[in-house]
C-alpha cells in the first residue's frame, strides 16, 4: 500500500556551507566541495572543487556519505532545483541541499528518480514566488507518495537501468562525433590513398557502395589516407602544407555563387516557405535542429532564397560553426550566405570544408578586424580551399555522409530511451504500473 509522507519526516536534509575566501589555509585540500553547478553531472563521481579539513571544521558543510541526492537551492538559468545523486562522499556550498532516506522507509535512488520527475514543481515551490530559491524547510515539506521500500528499490532498478542505457548511448555519440571531426580534418589535408593518379592520369575510387550503413552500431571501412612522411612524392608543397597531388588551392568564391538579393517574407509564396536562421542549426555538427515557415516566426525583414543542395553559412559568430547542407528549397536569415556549389564543387565537401578546423580559424580570425564578430563577402573572398577532383570530392563527401547516419542513428537510439524514460518515470512513480517481484 502507498502511504502520504512529508520529505522531512522520512529523510534528512542537510544544507552545505563555504568557508571564508579570505583564509588560503581553507581551500585546495582533500575534501570534495560540491557547487550548484555540480547537478547538471547527474550522477556525481566528481567534482572540481576542494577545501581542506580546517575548511571544513570552520564552515556550515558537512561531509555526507552516498549516496545522496544533491537539490540545487539556487543557481543560474535551468541549475535551480536541479537535482543529482552523489556516488562520492563530499559536502557542498550553502547552493546544494543533500538528502538522505531513512533506512526501511525511504531509498534514496528512489527519491532521486522522484524528485528528477518534479522539476518543474520544485522550481514553483520556491521562495520569492518561483523566482527565488529553495530552502531546506521548503524541501522538509514536500510531499511524497511512496510505495513500500522494497517496491521503491525495485523502481529505482529499472529507472537506473534505463539511465545506464541513456548514458552509454550518450558517450557512444560523443565519441562518433570526435571520430568524424578528425577524420574530416584529415580528409580535407591528405585525401585518400586509393585517389591516386594512374598512368593515364585518370582517378581510382574504392567501390562507393563499400561505404554501406546497416544501423545502430554498424561500422564500415574508410579508405586509408595518403600519408605525406612515408609517401611524399604523393604530395606537393603549397603554402598551406603538403598537398595530395591532383588538388588545387582556389579561391572559394571562384567555385561557389552567393545571393544577389532578398526577397519579402511576408509576401506569397514565401511566407509558407521554411525559414532558417543561425539559431536553427547546431554548432560544429552542421545538424538542423528545428524547421519552421517565415509566417510561423513572424518574420518581417528581407531573406535569402536557398534551393536544396546550397550550403548554408552562418556569418555571425563564426567560431560557433553554424552552417548546413539544405536538402529542401526555402528561405534563409539575411545573417547567413546560401553557398550555391558550382560543377566543380561537391555540396558535402563544401559543407564539411567550412566545418573543417581551418576554415574556422580562418572565419574566426578574420571576424575579429571589426568590433562584432561577422565575417563579410570581402573578407570571405580571400579565402582559399584546398579543392581535390570532383570525384574524390564526392567520395570524400560520402564518407563523411555515411559517418553522419551513424551519429544519427544512435542519437535517435538515445533519444527513443530518453522518451522511454519518462514514461516509465509517469508510470512507475504514481503507481499506475507495479513493479513485481
């Protein structure tokens, strides 16, 4: 049976403390020191700051074993009533609150999961009318409806199997995405090995088809690259570097067409056309991240027409690397360039060349001449790219599409849990499905 509980009288709650800032003799010990910031870990292992044991004899923060859970009392942006579990014994700032369920009453994972799923009624329930922050009677009063203890750790199990889950699908994104930086980087500066030149000057490709993709997990061989210190008669010398034989460095310009006006968003067809903006597409990964019309966005001011295939270039802030192949026609930002590829320009080369780490710091530095950072059509016709065949261009442009549906793919896998997730935390929390023995 489920019982009505108040969080105070079946858990402890422990409010953290600083030490003064003006002792040195209290700061870079042992003694893990935990910040608001320190929530958005979830699952705490570590944190980066320490204070010593005098530190903490002369402050309000008290070392609590794990596990715990840490509630942000408050913080910046999304932090406050944030919460985590603590793998580690630590104390924190007077910003965490740490919580511990009482023996055969309360499992603390549970009320972890618990509390995750309140958010946003955590945030309500603070001080200053949602506004302010948290305090530890605030917490004592919260009310909790618990199933028995042996039913709360069987909940928590599931809950944290799927967050196991959750979290390795995470570290497999991330580690496909550091794959396709570097092997894009190295792509744009040696080529591949099998693009050769042959007797008769004319290029050899690997089969494309090799470059299959089956799902989930799949891996493919890449071609091997060329390699400048044990074949350098493949190379030339440029004013870049080493440059695979066959490629030229030209002027980008030369090889894409930009816009040569706007058009009217308010006015039919091109108010039910999409409209994209920097703010739309994910930094560095050139993934579109929403897709809406410019009558859904209100726009007013003059756009870009884009066609499916041109590249599209945030000029604003070119460090953050916003930029994205089109696959649909519609209009852009006039803060962005809609780079139309010329025949000899492949559309996923070009894309991945000013994702590329030299372009960037090409961008970058160059928007740096004026006092915001913007990189204008004088400034972006002084660059120079290291142009390959169009043939290699489109292999290199494939291998970099395959890599692509690899990182989409298990983002989709991730996000499918993420879903899951919440609906088990919708079931299993308010009892509307049991977990049996």
């Amino acid at each position: 049976m489920w019982t009505k509980e108040l969080l105070g009288e079946v858990a402890t709650v422990e409010v953290g403390g600083t030490p003064s800032t003006d002792v040195s003799a209290y700061w870079g010990g042992q003694v893990p020191w935990m910040v608001s910031g320190d929530v958005h870990r979830n699952r705490v292992a570590h944190v980066d700051g320490r204070i010593t044991e005098l530190g903490l004899s002369a402050s309000n923060a008290k070392i609590i074993d794990p596990p715990a859970v840490a509630v942000a009392l408050a913080g910046q942006g999304k932090t406050r009533g944030t919460v985590a579990l603590t793998l580690i014994p630590l104390c924190t700032n007077q910003s965490v609150a740490l919580i511990r369920g009482k023996s055969n009453v309360l499992d603390t994972t549970y009320l972890f999961h618990d509390l995750k799923s309140r958010y946003e009624e955590l945030r309500a329930r603070s001080s200053g009318g949602g506004r302010g922050g948290l305090t530890k009677a605030i917490l004592e009063a919260l009310p909790l409806h618990l199933p028995p203890i042996e039913e709360q750790r069987r909940i928590a199990n599931v809950l944290d199997t799927n967050d196991d889950l959750i979290a390795k699908s995470a570290s497999v994104v991330a580690k496909l995405r550091q794959l396709k930086t570097g092997l894009m980087n190295d792509l744009l500066m040696f080529g591949l090995a099998d693009c050769g030149t042959a007797g008769n000057n004319e290029l050899r490709f690997n089969d494309v088809n090799d470059l299959s993709f089956d799902g989930v997990g799949a891996s493919f061989n890449v071609p091997p690259l060329r390699a400048p210190r044990t074949h350098p008669e493949q190379f030339t010398n440029s004013h870049i570097g080493p440059l695979p034989k066959g490629w030229e460095i030209v002027r980008l310009l030369d090889h894409v067409d930009l816009p040569s006006g706007q058009v009217d968003p308010r006015q039919a067809p091109y108010r039910d056309w999409p409209l994209i903006g920097p703010d739309h597409i994910e930094g560095g990964t050139g993934r579109l991240l929403q897709i809406s019309t410019a009558a859904e966005q209100g726009a007013i001011s003059g756009k870009y027409v884009f066609q499916s295939g041109d590249v599209l270039y945030s000029k604003i802030r070119p460090n953050l690397r916003k930029v994205t192949l089109a696959t649909f026609d519609g209009l852009c930002s006039a803060d962005m360039y809609p780079m139309r590829p010329r025949p000899t320009m492949d559309s996923y080369y070009l894309l991945i060349s000013l994702l590329g780490e030299r372009f960037s710091r090409f961008a970058t530095a160059v928007s740096m001449r004026s006092g915001f950072p913007k990189i204008n059509r004088e400034e972006l016709a002084e660059f120079m790219i290291a142009r390959p065949p169009i043939q290699e261009q489109q292999l290199i442009g494939q291998i970099a599409r395959v890599h692509d549906m690899r990182i989409r793919a298990e983002e989709t896998y991730r996000d499918k849990l993420i879903l899951q997730k919440e609906g088990l935390m919708a079931d299993l929390l308010t009892g509307l499905v049991r977990v049996c023995k």
